[in-house]
C-alpha cells in the first residue's frame, strides 16, 4: 500500500512537471510575438516654426551706364592730338581730341572734338594719325555714377514682372556680397525675334565696387509669403493622391515611446526644397522629416535627432 501510494505522488510530480515545461516555452513565443507588434521605427523631426518665404526667376544680367554716349567728330580726317585717356573724367563740351581734314592744297585748321555730357572717358579707340569719318566713334562717354543693369526676360515668365520689384545680384568679383536691387524700368513690348521682354534695374543702394561691363546673377523676387509655416519638401507624404505629414502626437514619456499621427496638409508655394504649408499645421508642432515611409497613423518611433 505504501509504495502504491509513493508511485502516485511520484506519478503526479512527473505530470505538473511536464505541465510546466510545457506551458513555458508558449509563453516565451506570446512574449515575444507581443514584442514584435510595438516594432519602434527610428525617425527624424523637425518642430515647425514660422518664417518667410520668397519665390524668386533667376536672370544673367550686364552692368551698364545708364547714360553713355559715342563722342563723333564733326569733319573727318586725321587724329592730330588726343588730350584725354580712358578712365578720365570730361566736362560737357570739353575738348578730348583734335581733327584735321588734310586735304591736297588746302590747309585746315584742327578741328575740336567735344565731350557731348559730362562724363568718364570709358573707350578711346583712337591714337594720333588714326583716320576717322564723321561716323567713326573717336570715343565713350558714360556717367558711370549712374548704373544699371540689364536682363532680357522670356515671355513665359513675364505676368511675374512688374515696375518696382526687389531683387538681389551678385558678382563673380564678389562672390560672398549680395547687393540689393530694384526694378525701375520694363518694356512695354517683346523682341519679336528672341521673344524676351527688356527689364532694366539699379542697385539699391548705388555701390562704387560694381562696374560697367560686369555680369551680375540676377534673383528677382515674384512672390513672397510672411509668417508661414514651411517644411523641408521631404516630410510631405502622398497616399491616394493627397498631401499628409507625420506629427509627433504623444512625446517619449518614460519607457513609453513616441507616437504619430497621419495629419493631412494643404501645399501653397514651393521654393528650392522648403514648402509652405497654408492649411494643416500650426508653429511648434514637430513632424517626422526622415524616416516616415513605412509609418502609419499611431506607430511608436524613436527619435534619433531633432532640429
């Protein structure tokens, strides 16, 4: 009887062992599928701030006087003096060079040739002995106080233009300096030939380290926004043809991570890689810039950085 009753006891420790190997293993499994469920996606984000946004065209555009004149003389002949060099200022009516006609048996008497505006000397082709016509430009005269700059627009982008507009120019002499500009004239009419339409602009303010002849890199500045939400282009989703971004719903809090939310956005103007967001965000709302592919609405992530 006894060793009846010791082979039952022993019987049924065997079994709630069994029992127990059994059930652990399932449990292992259950924890670890439940682990793979809250898969963490590691993301980027950016909290939305608002600022300014400018739409610009971008031109090439040549430095010139916006008073320059050839100075011609009034008989033509032989160059027989020339009291002027380039870069020197002339007075209106001031004499830069003589003339005479030199003609077989007749004497003449030097004829002058005058600076018809006051001015700087900014071409003088010719040397004593040269021959020139009346048509023959013996020099430049040009107010080089007074600039401007000239672009040629196409004719796609002209409803952008318009009398007064602002603009930036840089110079390859000055590639760290941006100076300011602004438009004061535009053709009324296209070159049929190029289909451009002329636009002129000065600098603002006048600056003496630019130079007649140089190439300026226009940035004309068509529409501007204040006070706009903007993002990098690349946190912007589209699924079934609309516009979403990743929001930061529920920040890191303890052990628990951060959630998302799918937030649908409208787009307004684009520009070099930042968009402005007119309707969906507000200022100081952080979104998911990298990482947001494979996200959907609630999915846990982990921040790996912030700007």
């Amino acid at each position: 009887m006894k060793r009846t009753a010791k082979s039952v006891i022993t019987a049924a420790s065997m079994a709630a062992a069994l029992t127990f190997i059994s059930c652990g293993p399932k449990k292992a499994a259950a924890a670890e599928d439940s682990k793979e469920v809250e898969t963490l996606y590691a993301v980027s984000t950016y909290k939305t701030v608002a600022g300014n946004l400018d739409d610009y065209l971008e031109f090439g555009g040549d430095v010139a006087s916006v008073n320059e004149v050839m100075v011609l003389p009034d008989q033509a002949g032989k160059i027989t003096n020339v009291l002027v060099k380039v870069g020197d200022m002339v007075k209106k009516d001031q004499v830069i060079a003589y003339v005479n006609p030199l003609r077989v048996g007749v004497v003449y008497n030097d004829s002058p040739v005058r600076a018809p505006i006051a001015g700087r000397i900014t071409s003088l082709p010719v040397t004593v002995g040269s021959t020139v016509s009346q048509s023959s430009s013996v020099a430049k005269v040009a107010r080089t106080d007074e600039l401007e700059i000239r672009i040629n627009i196409a004719e796609r982008f002209v409803s952008r233009i318009s009398n007064g507009q602002k603009a930036t120019v840089t110079f390859d002499a000055y590639p760290s300096v941006v100076f300011g500009a602004k438009i004061f004239e535009v053709s009324p009419v296209l070159d049929t030939s190029t289909r451009t339409m002329g636009v002129k602009l000065r600098l603002n303010p006048p600056d003496s380290r630019v130079k007649v002849g140089m190439y300026g890199r226009v940035r004309l500045v068509t529409e501007s926004v204040k006070d706009a939400i903007i993002l990098p282009v690349s946190a912007i989703v589209t699924r079934d043809g609309k516009d979403y971004v990743f929001v930061i719903t529920s920040p890191k809090s303890g052990k628990n991570a951060a959630v998302v939310g799918l937030r649908p956005v409208t787009r307004g103007i684009s520009v070099d890689n930042k968009v402005e967001i007119t309707k969906g965000l507000e200022a100081g709302e952080e979104i998911v810039t990298k990482g947001q592919t494979l996200l959907n609405d609630g999915s846990k992530v982990n921040i790996v950085s912030s700007n």
